[in-house]
C-alpha cells in the first residue's frame, strides 16, 4: 500500500528534492517539499507558501548575513521557533519523511517521536554531511586554517549525528566512499539514484569548428577541486602543441554556466572527488559533453559498486588527470561518444520519476540486496578533496593527538588496521 503524503526536506541540495518531488508527482504521489533556505540558484520546486517557511527563510538569510552574537541568537531562535507549529502540522499530515543533509525540526529529538507515530524515516546523505573530517578536503584542506583539535571535535561531532539517525531511521542512503562513519548497513546512493531534471534546452549546439577543444573547468572551491593542478595539465598541453580553448569560472550565476556547459568540448570536473559523476559532471552529461573526473576511488569504485550503476565519465587516479585529459582531447570519437553514454545515463536512470519509483519500493520495504552496502566492507583510505600525502599528514596528526579512537570507526578494527598502517607509509607533515 502507498503512502498517502511525503514530506522531503528541510533544504535543497543541488536541485536533488526538488527534482525528487516532481518524480513523485508524476507518479500520482502527493508530496510536500519544505526548504528553510532560499537556494541561490533558486531550483524552485519547494512549497514555502506557510507562514513558518516564509519567516525561517527570512531570517536564515539575516542570520548568514550577520555576525553580532546577539542578533544571530535571536534569528536562530526565530528559526527553531517555526519549526514546533510546522512540525505539528506535518506530523498530522504525512506518512514518509525523507530527510536531507541531516536535517530535523527538533534537533534530532523529532525522529523518537515520528517513529512513536509509525512514520517511515529515510535519510539521504550526500557526502560532507557524513564523510571524517579527516578525510574531506572542503574542512580540512592545507588553506583552511583549521588545527587538529578541531578535526577531532568535527568528527566526533558527525559521529554522534549519524548514530542520532541511525537509531529511529528506517532506512539510509549513502555512497559507500564517505561512510565510514556508519554502523548501520545502508542502501548505496548510486543504485537508488540522482534525480536530475534537465534545463529546459538541454540541446547543446554543435561546436564550430575552430581547429581548437574548448575546456571548461568551474570550481566552488579550487582548492579542494585540485584547480591549481588542472591549470597546469591544461598548459603543459597546450606546450606539446594542442589546440585548446581553456575557460574557468568561479562564483558566477547558474545561468553563467549553463551556457558555458553548452558551449564546451568537454569538462575538467576535479581531481580529488569520490564519485565519478557529481552535480557539475551531470549536468554537462546533460548536454552531451563527457567530464574528466580524478579520484582516488577510481581504482577501487569497482568493488563496491556493480558496473552498471556506475556513471559514465573519464574516472582516473589524480596522478593520470594530465592523461584522462589529453586522450579526449585528441580522440573526437570518444569525446562523443562518452558524451552521449553519459547523457543517455543521466536521461534515463536518473529521470525524477524513475529515481521515485525507487524510493516508493524504499517505503514500501522492497529493497533489493544488490542495492545495499554493509559499512564493515568499507576499506576506502584517501578521502576527497586533498592529495595522498596530505590525507597521511593528517590521519598521523589526528592519531598522534587524540589515539585511534579519534578516527572514531571502533566498530570497524580491520579499517582502524588500514587507516594506521596507511598512516604510517608516510613521511610528510602539515
């Protein structure tokens, strides 16, 4: 039996919820998307006509905005406020509840009570909400400024979360490369699905020939997306004689770079990502165009993940980024038909209605085993985001300060082995 109402919040992450909700529309389910944030890119799809909605996202806007102690306390009050009379009204109302990025109205103290009420619980995970401090590069990159003492809290501090939610979730979805911190078997992240709604035009115009490939690299955080070794491939290519128009943008419109997705060859997504196809890579799959993707996970993705469900992109070590960019460079073939093997990928498998039906058999209890991952196999080391060397550093650093406990994955002693050993292969500090 279908549920009668879905709930998906509390926020957006990259289009996913709102994309998710037009999937269950489509399927005649009735759902309700809540976001207490307004999206910069404005992906829309979210119902924020309630007054509680309206005034969180108002004051979430100031409170970002401001840095007075006092006035961020009283918006933040403000914010939790709202959440008690929207949680009544849902609570009466829905069936399922699929939260996002760790999202609650009570702070947690939500999820016994909705479980009293023998609702459905899934949480989705999409990486940085889950995945060690220890081994994200987006917290702990060499520029962040952040000390060992704080990549210990931060880890013991997702811990806690993901044991809040494993407690009263009934189910949560996860890639198997960020989540060493589970304990609890969860379904993989790939086999239910990105739901990807694609631009309205997402037929790109052919390129004009130009005697010359043009590139597009477009990072929210160069460091952590390895831009400074991208530029340097980029131009060591161009000094063997390669014809290529290379363009990077930063912080610029959404729309900005829709366009630039169609004009582009191809992109140059990151160096150090644990997925082969993130949000930028799909939505130039979108279009046509293939993504280079680095990741050390490249060379281990296969054993945890069955080949078909995985994305089709250019997934290679970091050490062979240079190469994975000048073979698409020079092979025209392949650069289209990676292309078109990507965009069939993401029309299809990832179409909103179809990532829906999975989650319906995800409500429904019907979970198949294949797409399920137990945390214990998890033997990923190099996180994302930062180099090898740099990734030793920091687990030696947090080992030596806090002990093998501040790794905070005691349930697994075969991965704290992996994790110690990997530690000690190397010799470079900070």
């Amino acid at each position: 039996m279908k549920p009668r109402r879905v709930l998906i919040g509390l926020t957006e992450i990259a289009g996913y919820n709102a994309s998710l909700k037009r999937g269950f529309e489509e399927l005649g389910v009735p759902c309700t998307f809540l976001n207490q944030r307004a999206h910069p890119f404005r992906f829309g799809g979210d119902d924020a006509a309630c007054l509680p909605v309206r005034l969180q996202r108002w004051a979430n806007a100031r409170l970002d905005a401001s840095t007075s102690l006092p006035v961020r306390a009283l918006f933040y009050a403000i914010i939790q406020a709202c959440n008690i009379p929207l949680f009544i009204r849902v609570l009466a109302t829905h069936d399922v509840f699929i939260f996002g990025y760790g999202s609650t109205f009570l702070g947690y103290f939500d999820l016994p009570i909705l479980r009293l009420f023998g609702k459905r619980i899934i949480y989705v995970f999409f990486g940085s909400d889950e995945r060690p401090p220890y081994l994200d590069g987006a917290l702990m990159g060499p520029g962040k400024g952040r000390t060992v003492s704080e990549c210990i809290r931060l880890t013991a501090r997702q811990k806690q979360k993901i044991r809040r939610i494993e407690r009263y979730a009934d189910l949560c979805v996860s890639h198997p490369a960020s989540a060493h911190l589970h304990e609890r078997p969860f379904v993989q992240w790939l086999a239910v699905g990105v739901p990807f709604s694609p631009p309205p035009d997402d037929a790109a115009p052919g390129r004009e020939a130009s005697g010359s490939v043009r590139i597009l690299h477009s990072p929210s955080d160069p460091e952590a997306k390895g831009s400074g070794i991208i530029r340097s491939a980029i131009r060591e290519l161009q000094e063997k004689g390669y014809a290529i128009e290379y363009v990077e943008i930063t912080n610029r419109p959404h729309a900005v770079v829709l366009e630039e997705l169609r004009r582009c060859d191809f992109v140059v997504d990151q160096v150090y990502s644990d997925t082969p196809m993130a949000m930028f890579a799909t939505e130039v799959a979108a279009f046509g165009r293939p993504a280079v993707v680095g990741g050390y996970y490249a060379d281990r993705i296969r054993e945890a993940i069955p080949e078909d469900l995985i994305p089709p992109s250019l997934y290679c070590h970091p050490d062979r980024i240079a190469g994975a960019i000048e073979l698409l460079v020079r092979d025209d073939a392949l650069r289209a038909d990676l292309g078109r093997r990507a965009q069939q990928y993401v029309r299809e498998r990832w179409e909103p209605r179809r990532v829906a039906e999975r989650y319906l058999r995800l409500i429904d209890g019907d979970v198949p085993g294949a797409w399920c991952c137990d945390p214990q196999a998890i033997r990923y080391l190099h996180g994302v985001g930062f180099s090898e060397t740099h990734t030793r550093s920091l687990l030696r650093a947090v080992i030596a300060e806090g002990g093998i406990a501040a790794l905070q994955v005691p349930d697994k002693p075969d991965l704290e082995d992996l994790f110690c050993e990997f530690a000690r292969n190397g010799s470079s500090q900070i």
